[in-house]
C-alpha cells in the first residue's frame, strides 16, 4: 500500500508541474513586468505616476503610460514612448541593462525642444518585481532632434518604482500538486463509500 501511495503522490506532483506550466503559475523569468511610478515627487512640487512594461529577456520597455504635474518650473505632460526602443533612431539613453531609460512624450523623429523624462534607477530592472530605489529622475526638454542632452526648463524627483512579486516556481509547483493529491484524496474516499 505504501508504494500505491508513493506512486499516487509522485503523479499529483507531476500533475501539478504540467498545470503550472500550461497555465504559467510561477514562470517569473518568462513573463514581463508591469512597474509602477511610487513616491515621485520632483523639486519643483510636481509629481510623476503611471506605470511601465519591462521584459528582461530582451523585449526592453512597453505600454509606456507616465504622467507628470505641473510644478514651479514644468507643466505637466504624458509619456507615450521609449527613446531607442520605440524610436530606434534617437541616441539618448537606453541601456538593456534596464537602470536607466528616456521616455518620450510622442513618436515625433525631431524631439527638439519636446519633454523627456529620464529615470535613472539604483539597480536595473528585472523579471523579479520588488521595488527599486530612484537613484534620480529629470524631467526636462530635449536639446536636438534625437534628445541626447537636456535643455531648461530642468526638474529633479526622486521615488521608487515598485511591482507585486511574481510567485516563485516551486510554490506554484507545490500548490498545485497539493490541490491534485487531494481531488484524488476525495475521489478515492467517494469510490470506497458506494
């Protein structure tokens, strides 16, 4: 009886690693993360919110969506794009490690004289999530068509950007399994009842 058992316990958990892989349950490394804005505040007494999509297999930066406020030195304006990535002409910065990154308020091939804002992190970016430190952000103008250096009017902000933590694999795993072995606890108990 304690093989049967043994055997029973193996196939749940084999069963509960193939529905957590069809079903994506702890594959962290895979999937992108959605990052938001938390705490920015700039020098000025305007703030920045809005959220971002990284993928650290490569993708870099998507679904782009940050607003700022007006401040003491700055109206507010919306960011749409990501300099390098969804204007791959512009030389301004974009490293793939992820710790840094200038989004852009359009799509425009001359951004002179357009916002940008820079967010330079503590750490790069990861499909981990967790929450990362703001080493600092600038909210500035683009001084040439490629933006590859800010113009005044200048602000500076500091914050963090934070995610929820994707489950780790063998949790998913193991709850899974879990959820198994005692469907098929429950079955067995309905057969010896009739």
């Amino acid at each position: 009886m304690t093989g049967f058992t043994s055997k029973r316990v193996l196939r749940c958990l084999a069963a509960g690693a193939f529905m957590s892989a069809a079903l994506g349950i702890g594959n962290a490394s895979a999937v992108p993360i959605n990052w938001h804005l938390s705490g920015v505040t700039f020098d000025d007494g305007g703030t920045a919110s809005g959220s971002f999509t990284f993928d650290a297999s490569g993708a870099g930066y998507s679904n782009v969506h940050i607003v700022t406020t007006p401040g003491g030195s700055r109206n507010g304006d919306t960011y749409i794009a990501v300099c390098a990535t969804d204007v791959p002409s512009f030389d301004g910065i974009s490293p793939p490690d992820g710790a840094s990154v200038l989004f852009l308020s359009s799509l425009a091939a001359d951004q002179a004289g357009a916002p940008a804002f820079a967010l330079n992190l503590v750490a790069g970016l990861t499909d981990s999530g967790g929450t990362i430190p703001i080493d600092f952000a600038v909210e500035a103008s683009c001084n040439s068509p490629t933006c590859d250096l800010p113009a005044d009017p200048t602000r500076y902000a500091s914050g963090f950007v934070t995610t929820a933590v994707p489950e780790p694999v063998s949790g998913g795993i193991m709850l899974s399994g879990l959820g198994a072995m005692f469907a098929l606890r429950r079955r067995r108990r309905a057969t010896k009842k009739m």
